[in-house]
C-alpha cells in the first residue's frame, strides 16, 4: 500500500525522474527538473510585475496559461501536460507520409523515437533526443510559472435571456439533417447537410433556400477502384458533416462512403465545386480547416482509422497518421501561439494529438465512456470540452485540464440512456449546450449542475444536433420530422426581423453583435401584433409600491430592450378576447351525468389527454382520437375527446368514508409515464392503474388527510406528500414507509416543487411560507414569507411551480403572482390584481416553455402574462366560454383550476366551478395570445401596460 502511494504521488509530479527520492507520505513530493532546480517565483508577486509580450494575445480569464514573459512556453504547454502525464501509444506504426509541399517550423521537428528507461509512472514511455527534448522543455512550462496565482473576474454579466430559448423558426429540410455550420461572419447563414447526401445553404432572415446540392459524384474516374466497386450496387450516401471555412470562403462536406467535397463560397448564392477527394476507405466521419504555416488545409478521419491533411488548393495528401486502432470518430485542431496541433477520438475512446510532423501520436488517453466523443474549444481558445456516449447509452460532458491532461470537471445532467451519441456545443466563452432526452439543455461552463433545458415546443428527435452560431444568438436544433429549428433571444431574434424586411445582401455587415446583451422577455417568437376587438377602456395601470417601498429595487438597471415582436412604428394595444369567435374553444362533454365541481386538472404527459378531480373524489379521463384531423392524437380545441371508460365501467373514485367534502382539500398526481395516478380527496391516498381504473393500493390514511402530492423528479416510488397538520411526509411507497417527516410550517401544505438543479424541494403553505428543503438531506435550508399587499389576510392556499430553468419559482396566491429566484429565495418580480382583472385569483401555471403564465380568476377572467416580466399580454372574458344562460343565471361559474398543454405554448385547460372543462387556443389567424407591452413604455395609445411591482432582476440573480 505504502509503496502504491508513493507511485501514484510521483505519478502527478511535474518533472517525473526514473529514479525518484520520495521518503514520506506526509508532505508532496516533487522530482527536481532535469536542467537543475529553479528558484520559485515569490507567491506575491503582483500581476503588473509580470511582462506580457506585445504580440501575445489574452486568451480571457479561463486560460490555464498565466499571462507571462514566456508566453509562448506557457501557451504551449498545454499539449506538453497531455505528453508528460499521458502514455504514448507503443504499437504505433511508422507514418506513411508523401512528400509534403509544407516547410515545417524548426520546433515541431523530432527524430524517430528511441526508447528510455520507462519512469515510475506505468504506461508511460518517454523519448530521448536533442530535438524532442527541446521541443518539450518549449511546450512544458516552468513549475515557478504555475505557483503564481493571478485572481480574476468575469469580465462581462450574464443573464439567462443571453440563451438562445425561443423557438423563431421551423424549417423542413426534406430528409433527416446529419449536420449544421454557420457561417463564420453572416450569422444568419445556415449549411446543413442531410441523410439523402443533399446540402443546403439556408438564408434563416428570409427563410430561402439559397443553394441546394443533391449528392453528385463529380468524377467517377478519378475515385479509388474501391469507391467505383461501392458504388456499382448504388448505396445510399448521406453527409456526415458540413462545416466552413473559418475565413467563410469554403465549405468542406464529408460524407459516408469516401469522398470529401470542398466548394468555394464567392458571397453570392452560389457555391463553386472545387475539389473532390476520394479521402478513406468506408465513411468520412469528421472534417476540419486548419492554417499550419499559414496554409488553410483541410484535415478529416474516417472508418479506416486514419487522419489526413489536405492541401486545399491542390487536393495533394500533405500527412497520413496512423496510431488508432479503431475508426476514428472525430478530429479536433488548434493552436497555442505558433505550435500547431491535433486532437483525435475514436470508436474505441482512445484520444490522441499529433503534431504536424510524421513521428506519430505524443497522446493516448481514454475519453470518459470509451467511446465516441466530440472535442471543441471554447470561442477564444482557453478552455476545451469533450462530450461523448458510453456503449451503454451513458453520456459524459466533461473539462479538460489541458496543463496536466486530466479531467477538470463533470458536467451533470444527463438523464436518459442513449441509443447514440450526444451532440454539443459551445457559445460565448461561457454556455455549453447538448441535445438529449429530445430537450435542449444549457451549462454555465464554470458550473456542473444543469442551467436550464426547453423542449422548443416538442418535436425533437431522442438525442437532436446543435449548433451556436458564432454570436451565440441562433442556436440550429434538429426536429424529428426531417427538419431544425431556430431558437434564439432578443438580439437573434432582432437579427432576423431586419434580414426579413430588408434585401438580402450576402456581402452586408453583420447584425448584432456579441458585445450586445439583451436580457428582456426572450419570448419572442411570435411576430406581428394582434388586432383584437377592445370593448373596455378602463386602463391597466401599474400597480402602486407595496407600503410606499420597492422591496427589490436595484442601483443596477438591467438594458431595456423594446419587445421584438412589437413594430416600433405601431402602437400596443391589450389583446382582449370578448366573443367565442376570437378564440378556437372545445368542451369536454360528461356523458355520466354526475358533475361537481372541477377541483384539480392535469395533462397527461403523453398530451393525449386530461384528467380531471371533482371535489366529489371522481376523476375523469378525455382522450383525444387519432384520425385525419388529429393525425398526432394529441389534445387539440379543434377536435372532440371522448370521455375515455374502461369495459368495466370502474370510476376511479377516491376514498371518501367519513370526509366532509365541503372542507376536504385534493390532490393529486401523475406519474412520468401515464401509467398511474395518485390522488386523494380528504381520505387515503389512493393510487389508480390508468388502464383499468383499478386501485393498485392505498395509503397515509386520516388524520392527518393528505393536502399535496409530488413525486421525485427521480425516482417514482419516492412521493413527497403534504399534509393537513403542516409537515410533509417523504414516503416510500415501495417499501410502505415514511422516510422522513419534515416539519416547518403552521397550517396545512398547499403546494410542493422540485427542483433538480438547485437539488431542493420548496413547499408553500396556508400560512404564506415558503421553506426550502434539501433533496439530499432532507433538512430545512431556508423559510420566508410570501408579502401580503397592504390589508389583505394572509389566508387561502399559496402554490409554488419551478420554471424550465429549475432555478426561477412562480408563487400563486389568492393576491398575488410572484417571481422567485429559488437558489436565494428572493422575490424578482409581483404582479396584483389590478383595473382589467381585480379580482382575487384562482389558480395560475407556467406554460410550457414557461415563457407564458396563465392565470384564472375569481370573476372569470382569464389573464396570459408574460413569464419574465409579469407584464398582461392578454385577457380572455368569460363570455367567450359561459353561454348567456349561464352568465344571466344566479350561480357565478367561473375557472377554479388551470393547465397548460405539455407541447403546445399557446394552449390551456380550465376546470370551471360547474363542473365543466375547456379548451382554449389562440384564433388561427392569431397563432398566440397577443404580444408582450414594450418594456420601456408604461402608456401607449391611451392605454398603460398592468407590469410588476419591482424593478427588472439583475442577471446576477440567476446565477447559482
């Protein structure tokens, strides 16, 4: 054990010696370097002390190279970290090279490698010769170097508005999309290659195709005898990637059997052949530019476990590496200062990185999960990232050390086993973006835990392709029916705008640019304002400061940026729906005849259907049917479901003995898959097969009644349940036991919300608190009040929902809407009933892409607001879903639940107090329910926009 410890200590020493002196364990150890020891650098030694060449760049704050006078060395010494901790491929072969037409600079030149005795480190095989010492005493940086710390901080705020979220754009590509690049400097440029080997330049501002290749071998003469044989029996060929060029005057297309074709891009909408390469045997998997010496050369690998390196002008073969053992996956080349490198992934996991020389790999390390993996750069070359898929569908998103060649740090987050590979990418030194589970989900680079994830309104493939373009303000993703979609934020979205209304200009000076920060409403999609029949004219004002104070006033002002679908030439106006003929409705007809009123109403996640609990303890199942006006079978206004029964006729009716149901309060749940239900209304839990209607079981019975349900984002066996005596009960329901009770509230639970990315649950009571749990734990980290507006009781249920991102919080009370940064518990913004909509609320929900908020009320309003300002966009009237009889009659009906559509943005349920349940979309002429009042006006054409009582959050807020 002892002599183990000691290897492994000598394995992270900087300059590691065959023979080493190590003597203890209790202090570390560290090999003299070869050249004699070097006296340290004085830890103190200010940052202004330390010389920076004139020529050297900053990489930015993430750099492992501290600015220094030997900037170069230092630059470089990243690659020299992988060489000396990793172990150098001992099977590889001699290089097959051609003559190269590239001089090759002085310092990357080494001799065949001849074997020293190995070190300690096992594995490890290092290489004596004048020029590879040379060459490694350049690229490894001096240990007085790496002592120096030099603290710094982020230059540049950030808000979760800066990701690209909304969905603008859905484009049909014809066949499935394989890969996507945008251009390097016309942002709104997209390539895409497909499955049926075709490519398309997409103008994304004018939605045109621009140029469209179908696959066309240009010179059959001229492939390879294999190539010509291949293609006898006519295989079908798709496009394994597209990229450009980094100066955006060529594009390099890979494909899966063979060939490469490189076309030139003169800026107009055209793209010239140039070259056609027959390059691997079996299929390109990867293509890349690079500039060694200041030539653009084109590098690509493939299923014959190669690397090669194209001059781009002739076509001649320049390097040839071998050194894999299985089909290379991906290729990965950069540079620090003026050492020129490659890294390279294969099927096997196996990294490796190549110099331009023929002495093969200095690198074999293995990618987490051995097997494909994709490595990029950060945007200004400091930081790099591997994202990659195990056999076994497991994903790794991952930070490399670049100085020491070992992992930095693990991302968390994924979920799902995969059936391929994870796509990811990178965008403004900061995010990290992967397709998987069909979401889109977002790291902050410096954080592990998940930032944020969307749908994009459904639609995506199990793992779909991302791609940042080089602004960070349009994200391409890939859609399951042969398409991508365009999300963006403000200033993306604005870039589009003025592409779309203006003369397409190849040539034209890009729009947006990064030093811009938008940190508005990023719902955005929608364009054009709605012309809705205003019958009132009484205003929406904003309401007045709580007791004459701004609880969460800022002395930083966030931008304010003018909502992009709002002409600036046109006024704003209240979207107000007054007659059923506004508004596309569908009601769920009850053939059972026994109606109470609606109490609690849910989607399924499938969205074929909707469950609702009566305040009578019966639950009631629509199904939407699959036909040719619904081919998805999904929930729609413009389709009837049928009350769906089982051939037993069973009602799934809850335990009741001996509760009153005038005070009974329900619950109720439902699992991820649909498969069952949770509920109880006053008495035992009960939890239902959704198939047959049967009771599998019952639970928790009274006292205390149980008040709220919420199953473990991760685990469905574990439930938290409230309870009528304020504590929450965390039960097993595997076992039939109650793991933990957790105590911290006065009166009854009234709401309950996980969080995965704060690792939190949040429970709300009758008493206005909110407190905060640990999921690990179970210990109470924080408890506050939800503030009462000035003479009002702090009574009647409270409810809290988690936002996409897992970090904001909406809070529902009778009183009020709230917005919480959940990782501080600090309100963001409130919203009271006011003017248009004074009554007392009912029930509110994020809709699903939690850009939107409906909002049901006492009167039997309805309000959609916009998600991150709190600002009304719309109102809808009761007369549009009450016939006259009722509205004349003397029983007020009105919402007393709501629930939004799991896909659809623009769709909702409400369950109304006679017993009845609606379903609500926008007019299709319409397509949405109004848009977002400017954030910089508060009156416009007469009227004033209902807004928020507090100041805009800072993007510092959001941050965990």
């Amino acid at each position: 054990m002892g002599s183990y410890s000691l290897n492994w200590q000598h394995q992270l020493c900087k300059n590691p010696r065959p023979n080493p002196d190590i003597k203890t364990l209790f202090t570390d150890h560290s090999c003299t370097p070869p050249n004699g020891p070097l006296a340290p650098t004085p830890s103190n030694l200010p940052v202004a002390a330390v010389a920076k060449p004139a020529a050297y760049t900053s990489l930015g704050v993430h750099s492992p190279f501290p600015p220094t006078a030997a900037a170069a060395a230092a630059n470089a010494g990243a690659l020299a970290g992988w060489m000396a901790n990793g172990s150098a491929s001992s099977s590889i072969q001699a290089a097959v090279v051609t003559a190269s037409s590239i001089p090759v600079p002085q310092n990357q030149v080494s001799v065949l490698k001849h074997p020293r005795t190995p070190s300690a480190a096992p594995g490890m095989v290092e290489y004596q010769n004048p020029d590879h010492e040379s060459l490694m005493k350049r690229l490894r940086p001096a240990p007085s170097v790496e002592e120096v710390t030099y603290p710094t901080q982020r230059q540049q705020a950030w808000a979760l508005d800066d990701l690209p979220r909304t969905v603008a754009l859905t484009m049909h590509q014809g066949s499935t999309v394989t890969s996507m690049d945008f251009h390097p400097s016309h942002h709104t440029l997209l390539l895409v290659g497909s499955a049926n080997g075709e490519i398309t330049l997409w103008e994304l501002g004018t939605r045109e195709r621009l140029v469209s290749k179908p696959f066309k071998i240009w010179e059959m003469s001229t492939c390879s005898v294999q190539f010509q044989a291949l293609m006898v029996n006519d295989p079908p060929i798709s496009v394994s990637h597209v990229t450009w060029s980094p100066d955006g005057n060529f594009v390099g297309i890979a494909f899966s059997k063979h060939l490469i074709h490189l076309y030139a891009y003169p800026g107009s909408n055209d793209l010239i052949q140039r070259l056609e390469i027959d390059a691997h045997v079996g299929s390109v998997n990867d293509l890349a530019f690079s500039h060694p010496n200041k030539q653009l050369c084109i590098l690509t690998c493939g299923d014959d476990k190669l690397i090669k390196v194209w001059d781009s002008v002739t076509g001649q073969k320049l390097f040839n590496f071998e050194g894999h053992d299985s089909p290379v996956y991906s290729i990965c080349p950069h540079h620090k200062e003026n050492i020129q490198f490659i890294f390279s992934t294969a099927v096997d996991g196996k990294i490796k990185a190549w110099l331009y020389d023929n002495m093969g790999s200095r690198v074999d390390y293995d990618a987490p999960g051995h097997w494909c993996t994709t490595m990029l750069y950060s945007a200004d070359g400091s930081r790099l990232f591997s994202c990659g898929t195990s056999k076994d569908g497991e994903s790794f998103l991952v930070e490399w050390n670049e100085s020491e060649g070992a992992i930095k740090r693990t991302y968390v987050g994924f979920r799902k086993k995969s059936a391929g590979v994870v796509s990811f990418d990178t965008t403004q030194n900061h995010f990290l973006v992967a397709g998987e589970d069909s979401q889109i989900k977002f790291w902050d680079m410096d954080n592990i835990n998940l930032l944020t994830f969307t749908d994009a309104e459904g639609g995506l493939p199990s793992l779909p392709r991302v791609r940042f373009n080089k602004e960070g303000n349009l994200l391409a993703v890939t859609t399951a029916d042969n398409g991508f979609k365009i999300l963006t934020n403000a200033v993306g979205f604005r870039s589009l705008r003025a592409i779309e209304t203006s003369s397409f200009d190849p040539l034209r000076t890009p729009i947006g640019s990064s030093a811009i920060k938008a940190s508005g409403s990023s719902a955005v999609a929608n364009v054009g304002p709605v012309s809705c029949k205003v019958e009132r004219t009484s205003p929406v004002r904003p309401s007045p400061i709580l007791n004459g104070v701004d609880p969460l006033g800022r002395s930083v002002e966030k931008p304010r940026v003018v909502d992009d679908a709002i002409d600036k030439n046109k006024s704003w106006q209240l979207a107000e729906i007054v007659d059923p003929g506004q508004c596309r409705l569908v009601t769920l007809h009850d053939s059972t005849g026994a109606s109470s009123k609606v109490v609690r109403l849910l989607y399924t996640n499938s969205a074929f259907g909707i469950l609702a609990l009566g305040s009578n303890g019966v639950q009631k199942l629509w199904k939407w049917p699959r036909n040719e006006q619904n081919p998805s079978g999904k929930a729609t206004a413009t389709v009837v479901p049928q009350l769906w029964q089982p051939n037993s006729g069973l009602l799934m009716t809850n335990d009741i003995t001996g509760v009153n149901l005038e005070e009974a309060v329900p619950c109720v749940a439902l699992s991820k898959n649909d498969s069952y239900v949770m509920s109880a209304t006053g008495g035992k839990v009960s939890l239902f097969n959704m198939m047959t209607f049967k009771v599998m079981t019952t639970f928790m019975s009274p006292p205390p009644a149980s008040t709220f349900l919420a199953f473990h984002p991760q685990d469905n066996n574990i439930i938290a349940i409230g309870m009528e005596d304020s504590t929450i009960h965390i039960y097993n329901v595997r076992v039939d036991e109650v793991k933990s009770k957790l105590k911290g509230h006065q009166k009854r639970i009234t709401g309950l919300a996980f969080s995965t990315g704060l690792n939190i649950l949040v429970s709300s009571g009758a008493d206005g608190q909110l407190c905060v749990w640990s999921i690990d734990t179970w210990e109470k980290r924080k408890s506050v009040e939800i503030q009462i507006p000035a003479g009002k009781a702090p009574t009647g249920d409270t409810r809290v929902q988690f936002h996409s991102d897992q970090i904001r919080m909406l809070v529902v009370h009778e009183t009020q809407l709230a917005i919480y940064d959940a990782s501080k518990m600090e309100r963001i913004q409130q919203w009271i009933p006011q003017d248009v909509l004074p009554a007392p609320i009912s029930y509110a929900t994020y809709a699903c892409n939690s850009q939107s908020i409906y909002a049901t009320f006492c009167d039997g309003n309805v309000g959609v607001f916009d998600a991150d300002s709190l600002r009304l966009r719309c109102r809808i009237a009761s007369t549009v879903y009450l016939s006259q009889a009722i509205l004349k009659g003397n029983q007020a009906v009105y919402p007393l639940v709501v629930a939004a559509h799991p896909t659809d943005v623009n769709q909702f349920a409400i369950g109304l107090s006679d017993g009845t349940v609606k379903v609500m979309e926008p007019a299709e002429s319409e397509g949405k329910w109004g848009v977002s009042p400017p954030a910089d006006n508060s009156v416009l054409n007469g009227r004033t926009t209902s807004s928020s009582t507090t100041s805009n959050h800072t993007p510092d807020q959001l941050q965990r």
